[in-house]
C-alpha cells in the first residue's frame, strides 16, 4: 500500500552527455532542465515501486518545476520525491533537485498506476 510520506532520493553526476547543449534545450554546456526533471521522476518512481501490485508499475502524467540555479559538468545533483497524495490510481509528488545544499528547482509531479502488459498492448 502507497502511504502518503513516502520518499525518495535519486542522484547523478552531471555528465556532457546531460548538459543542455546535447539535449538541445539550450546552448550552454550546465544540467538540462529536462534531465533535472527526469531525475525528479526517477525519485517519484523508485519512491513507490516496491508497493505496486505484481505486473504493475508508474507512468509520468504531469510534471511541474521550476529550474533556478545551473549546475556545472562535474557537480553530484540529487533529486528528492514525496508521496503527497493517493487517491485511486493517482499519486501525487512533491518534488526537488539539489546540488549540495543548494536548491536548483522544485515542484510537483503526479504519477499513474498502470498494468505493464495492458499499457504495452496499447502501443
């Protein structure tokens, strides 16, 4: 059962192969906000795995975040995520990045508990 509190801590090493410039959100070579996000959304997801029913998992539905700090090639950023809400099938995340003390960017994120093989047999 997801309980509300539940957390996460995910964490990377900020490589080239995450910088704007190679994701192509930007021209300068610092932390992708799209790979900060994703970051945030591996927290959400492992902060609720072992949970899930058998065969089950969580797809991302909607992300919210603000980006307010770069962080440079060579910096550790973790990514922090908090069950805030579960109401059927939905959970609700607050989420934030870091890079040491400094807060990089925060905000919310909601996940979907799906059936793999249902979801896949979509495609």
């Amino acid at each position: 059962m997801i309980e509300v509190g539940s957390k996460h801590t995910s964490s990377m090493v900020v490589t080239d192969a995450v910088t704007a410039i190679q994701i192509g959100s930007g021209d300068m070579p610092v932390l992708a906000t799209p790979a900060m996000m994703a970051l945030m959304e591996n927290a959400a997801m492992l902060a609720v795995k072992d949970e899930l029913p058998e065969g089950c998992t969580t797809v991302g539905g909607h992300i919210a975040s603000s980006h307010l700090k770069p962080s440079k090639i060579g910096d550790e950023v973790r990514a922090e995520a908090e069950v805030t809400k579960v109401y059927g099938k939905k959970i609700e995340f607050k989420v934030a990045a870091y890079c040491g003390e400094t807060l990089l960017g925060e905000g919310t994120h909601l996940r979907f508990i799906v059936d793999c093989e249902k979801f896949m047999s979509r495609l």
